[in-house]
C-alpha cells in the first residue's frame, strides 16, 4: 500500500509553526487558543472543526515571526 503524500493537520501545523520559528505555546498565543489545545492539535489528539483549521492554517501562512518581549 502506498501512503499518501498530502500533509495532514497536525504536520502542516507544526511545519507553520517551525517555519515561523515559534515554540508550541507561542504558537497558541498567535491563534488565540490555550496551549494545551494546541499541543493537542499539533500531537494529532484532537482535530479543530475544518473550518477552524483552515482559518488557523490562512492565518499562519499570513504571519510573520513574532518579536521576542
């Protein structure tokens, strides 16, 4: 059996975050959700709703890196 190549969430999710160069909690912050949520999203635990994951991927691919504070 041939294993597909499209990306699923958890991977695009966390290849957005690496390229953005954010920790898992930075990440959370950005999309406004609690960092256990995303830690969950990101381990393949839960899966957001598909409208809530193409907003958080459209707004991810749009973001830039966050200054350090």
């Amino acid at each position: 059996m041939q294993k597909s190549s499209a990306m699923t969430f958890p991977e695009k999710l966390k290849a957005q975050r690496k390229r953005l160069g954010l920790t898992q909690a930075e990440l959370a912050a950005l999309l406004e959700v609690p960092a256990r949520t995303h830690w969950e999203w990101e381990a393949g635990k839960t899966t957001p709703y598909a409208i809530t994951q193409e907003g958080a991927l459209a707004r991810l691919t749009k973001a830039k890196r966050l200054p350090k504070e």
